[in-house]
C-alpha cells in the first residue's frame, strides 16, 4: 500500500477529531484510526511497523 498523503491523514485527524473530540487517549485515538483504516483498500496489507508509525505521526496531529 502507498503511504497516504498529508492531506489524507489529516482528513482521518479530523474525522476522529468530530467524531470523539479532542480528549482521546492514545489507545482509544488508535482504535478508532485503525477502524477508519478498515474502509481503506490495501490497507489489510499495512505491515505492523507502518501501521505503528502512522498511528504516531496522527496521533501528534491531533494534539496540535
């Protein structure tokens, strides 16, 4: 899977940002990236260090 753009992954901070607010904690921020990420083609083939990465890279997004 390609990495997803700038603008894509700050589509998914905000959608999860509307949808719980702003007072997620990291695992629950996680949870519900990983479930958006569910709807995204080729996604299922995410290796596991990439998949951490990006939840790290949102997760810092979505404190700022």
């Amino acid at each position: 899977m390609k990495s997803l753009a700038a603008e894509q992954k700050q589509q998914l901070v905000e959608i999860i940002t509307e949808e719980f607010g702003q007072g997620l904690s990291l695992a629950e921020f996680t949870e519900a990236l990983l479930c958006l990420l569910e709807d995204v083609p080729g996604f299922e083939t995410y290796k596991q260090s990439a998949s951490t990465s990006l939840v790290n890279q949102l997760w810092s997004q979505y404190h700022e």
